[in-house]
C-alpha cells in the first residue's frame, strides 16, 4: 500500500510565523500572563497545546490587565491595535500575516486618496472586519460576490457611478470570484484599480489535493472540525473520491476506510500542526489502528 502526503499539507507561511511568534513570546517573558487575541489558530489540539505553555485565549482585549498580547494571522481593527498601543502595561506582539498586513495597507492609501474600496470577502470574517477599518466609513465596502455591488458601480452611464474603485480581496479568496466582481466593476464610469491581495497557499493546498485524490484510493483530511478550510479541502477531495475523511487525529482513523486500498492520500488545513500529521503518517505506515490511543 502506497501513502501519499500532500507537500502542501498543514501550516501555511502565516500561522507558522504567529505560532511561533506565540510560543517564543512564553519563553521571552517568563511569568507574565500571556494572550491571544481569539483563538491563535481552529485547531484545538495547537491551542491545548499553547495552554499548557501558558498563552491563553482572550477575546475581549478590554478584560486584559496586563501582559503579553499576541495578535493572530488575521489581523486585527486598527481601532483595536491603537487602544492596545496606549496602554503601557502591555506588549505586543504582532503576528498579522505579512499578506494580510499589505492588504490592510492598500485599504488605508487607497481610503486616504479618496477612493471607494470594495474587498471581497466574508464581511464578519475577522480578517476582514479587521480591513474594512483600514478604509473610510461609509466608503468602505465588503461584498462576497458581484451581486452584492451597489448598483450605480455596475450600470453603465448611471450618474452617480462616477466614483473611482479600489478593489482587493480576503486573502484566502477564490480568484474567480475575485475576477467576477472586477469585471462587473468595468461597466462604471469612474477609473478602477484592482489588487490582487489573494493568497495562493489555499489554492496550491487545493489543487495538490484534489489531484492526489484523483489518483488515490482513499483520502484522509486531517484537521480541526472547527476549521473552515480543512472543511472546504475534505468537501473538494470528497467531490473527486467519495471514500475521503475528515479526522482530527490518528485516533479517528477507522482502517475499514482504506482495507484493500492500494493507494491513500493524505492531506491537511492550513491550522494542521505538522507532529498530527506525522501521527497519522506512522499510524497509516504500520497499518494500525491508533483508535483509544491520544493523537
Ligand atoms: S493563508 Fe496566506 S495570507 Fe493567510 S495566513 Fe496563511 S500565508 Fe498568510
């Protein structure tokens, strides 16, 4: 039986960067009480993980007295960040991706030059929220597709549609949907300037996945149950190979799956810390069964 992992697999540039960001700050500053602004990452085993090592969850930044403050990948709202910097019984320590950093950029110039933004994306996704107040109230917009665009941005010689655009997008979304509002955009008569801000680590864990999928005999998605793109990859594998799975750890694996399979794909999410996926590697490699044992 040959097993095959996805390259591609488990943590993406980001959350690598703000998990290790997270761990180091527990050993830079010994005894201090330490948090994350929201879970750091949708995987429970990681954030278990942070607890023992001391990095707590926090969700309203108002109820934190003191200490460490670690932003996650996502960013956070400019409103947020600048009560956090006013107060000096704090440290922080920002592990904003640096993708979505720059997008968060291009809102804030675009904004300041006068231009309407519209970033397509899911509007109460935090990393959105957290772009949508880089812009300027009432000229900053998220929509998730191009019916969603305010109707003098699509009609062509409405009088009121003579706004110049900036568009970008959620950094984790799909080009398609991305080119499908632009070209909505085109008809206006104002100047529209598009920003590709799409991050390709999602669509490169896609696209590997689904062709090992094609070529395998069972496929294994292994990551949080919370996590919306291990979700999204089990949902695309399962289109091209009915026999996919989505588990947790190696002590989900059922060997039913893939008794008689000559080849097993595996993949992970982006939140998919790297020792889970070597758990169920070596529990696939012995052809065991890991089911009452921890992942
Ligand atoms: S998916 Fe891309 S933009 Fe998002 S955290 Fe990972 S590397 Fe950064």
């Amino acid at each position: 039986m040959e097993i095959e992992l996805a390259a591609s697999a488990g943590f993406c540039f980001g959350v690598k960067r703000a998990v290790n960001l997270a761990v180091r700050a527990a050993a830079e500053h010994p005894g201090k009480p330490i948090f994350t602004l929201g879970p750091i990452i949708h995987n429970p085993q990681v954030v278990a993980d942070l607890e023992r090592r001391g990095i707590h969850r926090a969700d309203d930044p108002v109820k934190i007295l003191a200490g460490v403050v670690i932003i996650r990948s996502h960013g956070i709202t400019r409103q947020t960040l600048e009560a956090l910097e006013t107060r000096p019984e704090i440290t922080i320590i920002d592990a904003t991706c640096p993708f979505v950093r720059r997008a968060q950029e291009i809102v804030g110039q675009m904004a300041a030059e006068g231009y309407r933004v519209i970033i397509v994306g899911e509007d109460n996704h935090p990393e959105v929220v957290g772009l949508l107040s880089y812009g300027g109230p009432n000229r900053t917009l998220a929509v998730s597709s191009a019916d969603d665009l305010p109707a003098e941005l699509t009609e062509r010689g409405n009088r009121r549609g003579g706004d110049n655009v900036a568009l970008l997008a959620q950094t984790t979304q799909s080009f398609d949907t991305f080119r499908a509002v632009a070209n909505r955009l085109l008809p206006h008569k104002g100047e529209t300037r598009c920003f590709n801000t799409i991050c390709d680590a999602t669509s490169q864990r896609q696209n590997e996945s689904l062709a090992i999928a094609g070529r395998s005999d069972c496929m294994i998605v292994i990551g949080g149950y919370a996590s919306a793109n291990t979700t999204r990859l089990e949902e695309l594998c399962r289109g091209v190979l009915p026999n996919t799975h989505h588990i947790e750890t190696a002590a989900d694996l059922d060997p039913s799956w893939y008794a008689g399979a000559r080849r097993i794909g595996v993949t992970a999410g982006a939140s998919t810390p790297g020792w889970l996926i070597e758990a169920v590697m070596v529990t696939l490699q012995t052809g065991g069964n890991s089911k009452g044992k921890s992942g």
